[in-house]
C-alpha cells in the first residue's frame, strides 16, 4: 500500500467526526502556583499497572512545566464547565477566580470537575507534533454525577444518557 498525501485540514476535518472527553490537566508550578492545559486526548491504557496517557503538543507552554513537577491530575469536566474550559485554554491567568483545592499528592483538583486522576508522570515518547505522556495513577475519585463535555466537531456540548 503506498501512502497518500493527507492534508491537515482534512485530517481534522474527518477526525473532528470523532467526539472525545475533556480534561484540564493540572499541576503546582515551581513557585506554588497553579498550571493547567486543556486536553481533548485522554484515555486509559492500563490496568496493571494503573496507566493513563494524554497528548500535549509539542508547542504547548503548559506541558513543559507541567513535566518540570512531576506530577499532574486529570480534571475530568462537566458540560457546565464551558467557561472555566475556555479560561484554562486561553493566555494569561488560567487560575483567575477559579476554584480549586489540593489533592493529598498537593495537586490543584478543580471545583465541579466529574473525576480527578492523579497521576506520576511515568514516560514521555515523541508522537510526531505531539507527546504521549504516560501518568502511573497514584489516586484517583469520582467527584460528581454530570453530563459529561465532549469536544465535536469544533464545539464543546454534552452527553445525557437517555433509558
């Protein structure tokens, strides 16, 4: 099979047809303050040991300093958590007026948030624009009973379970 040429607005034209979670991935800076990055690319990859992985990019300003602490949460988002996403993936203070306490691993754990993961970061492998970054789970707890936020073609919407 030979390889095409794939165009990268049609690759996140057609990958857009693919909803994913949203999280905020967060962590305490070398100076006690709060860091966070927006992330669409979140799973679990292992049982055992107990692993999760997400993809920053390679021009991310968070990740770096992120990776610098070692450690990090997954803040698995509610679709009412529009705004507080939006302020996160945005320039400037992501942690203005934004609620949050400290995890026993002194993680920032976001108000609202449906699920917390903290995490060690594990391995970091080189993904082509992106870093697979592999967290070994060292706590972890559902937080709240919410309609999830997805990301889908381009926007941001929820999830409500029909019976």
């Amino acid at each position: 099979m030979s390889e095409m040429r794939i165009e990268a607005a049609t690759f996140r034209e057609v990958l857009g047809n693919y909803p994913t979670g949203v999280c905020v991935i967060t962590a305490m800076g070398a100076e006690a303050q709060p860091i966070g990055m927006v992330v669409g690319s979140f799973s679990s990859i292992s049982l055992d040991p107990p692993l999760v992985g997400f993809f920053p990019g390679k021009n991310s300003q968070s990740w770096p300093l992120i990776a610098a602490s070692g450690h990090f949460c997954v803040n698995v988002l509610a679709s009412d958590q529009v705004a507080l996403c939006r302020q996160i993936a945005a320039p400037g203070d992501k942690f203005k007026d934004v609620e949050y306490t400290l995890s026993h691993h002194g993680l920032p754990v976001l108000e609202g948030a449906m699920a917390a993961i903290e995490c060690r970061v594990e391995q970091v492998i080189e993904a082509g624009d992106h870093w697979l970054v592999l967290g070994r789970v060292l706590g972890l707890e559902a937080r709240r009973d919410a309609d999830p936020m997805l990301f889908f073609r381009g926007a941001y919407g929820g999830f409500a379970k029909r019976d």
